[in-house]
C-alpha cells in the first residue's frame, strides 16, 4: 500500500468531509494513479478542475488527458473543483505532465475554457 496526501479545494471538499478545503491522507495500491484515486474518491469527471501532483500540473478543466500518471509513496495531489482557481502560474512555465503536454499539442494552448 501507500499513502497519499490530498488536498481538495472548492465544492470538491465535499468529498473529504471538508466545506471549501479538505486535507486527507489516502491509501492506495502500490502501483495506483490518479484515475484510482478520483474513483476512490468518487470525484466525478466533469466536477474536476485542475489537478496538480507534487505541484507538477496533469490535469485541466475540460481536458481529460487519459494519462493515468502513477502515485508513488508520499506523494502530494490537489485538485480543485471545475468553478475554482485559474492559476496563474502556468503561463510561466509551470512543469506539466507528459500526457497533459500531449493533449495541449492536440488541443492547442492552454485557455480558462474549454468546450
């Protein structure tokens, strides 16, 4: 098993028995990524905003990059609900995951919104 922190913010605090912010720590199997974490969770797909892992960027709203990027013992996830937070660092040059880099080629530059 390992353990990892998670931070939810906005309406997604819910899930962590929190109102605006919840902070946990979730086991998982060795091996797990972050789609077994927000099915753990139950955080549903359209309800998710941005999702950070150790502060490195995988996850945008109106993006699913399909990437299941691997959890790893220790490791730090926040996500933040679709409504909240337009981070201001990405633009520069917050380190982003491969397979959010590769949907960002397909899709094009990364904008508040998506359809």
């Amino acid at each position: 098993m390992i353990k990892i922190n998670v931070s939810l913010y906005g309406s997604l605090a819910r899930f962590g028995s929190g109102r605006y912010v919840a902070q946990m720590d979730v086991e998982l199997e060795q091996g797990a990524g972050k789609a077994e974490l927000l099915c753990q969770l139950g955080i549903p797909e359209n309800e998710r905003g941005y999702l950070f892992i150790n502060a490195m960027i995988c996850e945008v709203p109106g993006i699913s990059t399909g990437a299941n990027e691997l959890l790893k013992d220790g490791d730090h996830v926040g996500i933040f609900s679709v409504d909240r937070l337009v981070p201001y660092q990405y633009r520069d040059g917050l380190p982003i995951s491969d397979g959010l880099r590769k949907m960002l080629e397909e899709h094009g530059a990364m904008r508040h919104s998506y359809k």
